[in-house]
C-alpha cells in the first residue's frame, strides 16, 4: 500500500564535497509548504527548523554543554532568524 505514495527525492550536497539523497512522501511536503514556496525551500526550512530544535534541545533541556555547543546553538539561532524573520523562541512559543 504505501509504495503507492508519491515520493520526492532531494539531493544534499556539503562542502566538503559528500552527497546524500533522501526521499520524502510528495504530500508531506506539499502539506506543510507555506503559501507558493518551493518543495526546496520548504525542506530547507524543515531542515534548519530541526537543528535548531535539536540545538536548543541539548543545550537548553539537561545536557550539559561546553561553551563550544552553546556558541554552536546561538549561530543556528541567528541563522535562525535570519532565515524566518523571528527568534527561535516567538516561532515555536518556547522561551527561555
């Protein structure tokens, strides 16, 4: 049944010249798509949205963190914002 689910196949790239391919259900993605953005842009946001949660997750929530993962955390944070036009924290409602 669920090979019968339309799929989208993105290609990820890193500096460091590695490649990954990972493929997602297409109605997942056309579903959280925010107005005419682009399957692209939409996993980007997703993506950046998901390091950021992890980072504030790990700093924030009982790990303990050395001052490299806490400036780690505040650049994602600033890209954050910079990508989006809110903090982290007006995004999600999660202030600390």
């Amino acid at each position: 049944m669920s090979d019968d689910v339309e799929t989208i196949t993105f290609s990820i790239e890193a500096d460091d010249e590695t490649t990954d391919d990972v493929t997602i259900p297409a109605g997942l993605v056309d579903l959280v798509a925010e107005g005419d953005q682009t399957a692209a842009e939409t996993v980007g946001d997703l993506t950046l949205l998901s390091f950021a949660s992890r980072a504030h997750h790990i700093v924030h929530h009982g790990h303990d963190a050395d001052e490299d993962l806490e400036e780690q955390e505040a650049r994602i944070m600033d890209l954050f914002e910079e990508r989006f036009g809110v903090t982290f924290g007006e995004a999600t409602g999660h202030q600390h």
